[in-house]
C-alpha cells in the first residue's frame, strides 16, 4: 500500500469519524464535550501514524564509493595518503582500487578514530557512510 493510498484513507477515516461525531452532536448536544474530546483525540492519533509514515524508507539507496565515500576520504585523507604519501602514511587513498585495496583498515580506523590522524576528525554521518559501505559490500557505483 503505498503513502499516498494511506494517507487518503486516513482523511476519508476522518471525514467519516467527523461526520458521526457531529450527527450524534445534533442528536445528544450534552455529549459535545465528550465528542469535542474524541475529535481532538482522533486528530492526535492520526498525526501519531503520519509521523511512523515519514520513518519508513522510501527506498533504500546503496552507498557507493564514487556517489558518497569518495568525497569524505578526498577532504579527510589525501593530505597524507595522497598520490605522494606525507607523513608517514604508508599507503594511497586517492582512487576506489587503491581504497578498496584498503577498506578492512579504512573500515576499522575510521570506526575507531584512529584516522584521520593529525587531528582531523570524521562527523558521526561521515563515519556511518564507511560503515554502511561495508555493509553495502564497498560498492564502486
Ligand atoms: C595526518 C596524516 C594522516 C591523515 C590525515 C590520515 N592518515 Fe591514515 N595513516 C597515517 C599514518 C602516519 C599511518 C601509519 C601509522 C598508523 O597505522 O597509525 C596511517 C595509516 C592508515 C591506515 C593503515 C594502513 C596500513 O595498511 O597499515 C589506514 C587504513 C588509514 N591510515 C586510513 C586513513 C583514512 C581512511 C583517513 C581519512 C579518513 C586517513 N587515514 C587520514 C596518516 C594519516
């Protein structure tokens, strides 16, 4: 069932749930308390579910090195694992074969913080791209 089909029956639900609600007002009108009450409630509920709605994915995109890796080791890495190694850096990052050759290192050192060295650091999304491109199965696109 798609979004669309849910949420469409969700506001019939709602026209319907509001057009009882006010037939039992004219009906019973010492009860408008009471019904005032469900209709809020039955608004909260609703909002509630919509929010679950927004949780599901949409569709789940495979991380890639040259779509999302590439980018954080560009800005993060080549300073030393450059074409030209610097500072000690004993292995290249500058292209997927050369990453790739690496990723079980890349994988754990980024994990563990230990790079980027030199006092550089990965935001909590940049380490969770590495770790979802292993997951992923270090796709090259
Ligand atoms: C300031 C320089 C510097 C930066 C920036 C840096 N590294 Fe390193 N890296 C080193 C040095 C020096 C070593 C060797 C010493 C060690 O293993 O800690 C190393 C080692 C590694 C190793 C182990 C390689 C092996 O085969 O033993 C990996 C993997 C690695 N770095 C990945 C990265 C990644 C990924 C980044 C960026 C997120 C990064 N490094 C940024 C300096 C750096």
């Amino acid at each position: 069932m798609s979004i669309t089909t849910i949420i469409n029956n969700r506001i019939s639900y709602l026209y319907y749930h509001t057009s009882l609600i006010i037939k039992k007002n004219l009906i019973m009108t010492n009860n408008l308390k009471l019904s005032l009450l469900l209709f809020i409630f039955s608004f909260v509920i609703i909002s509630c579910n919509d929010d679950d709605d927004t949780t599901e994915p949409v569709g789940e995109e495979k991380i890639t090195y040259d779509k999302h890796v590439k980018k954080i080791i560009d800005s993060n890495c080549l300073g030393c694992h450059g074409a030209e190694v610097a500072n000690g850096a004993p292995n290249s990052l500058t292209n997927y074969t050369e990453v790739k050759t690496a990723s079980a290192g890349v994988t754990s050192r980024v994990a563990d913080g230990s790079m980027p060295a030199g006092g550089g650091s990965l935001s909590a999304t940049q380490k969770k791209t590495i770790a979802d491109w292993a997951k992923d199965g270090f796709l090259e696109k």
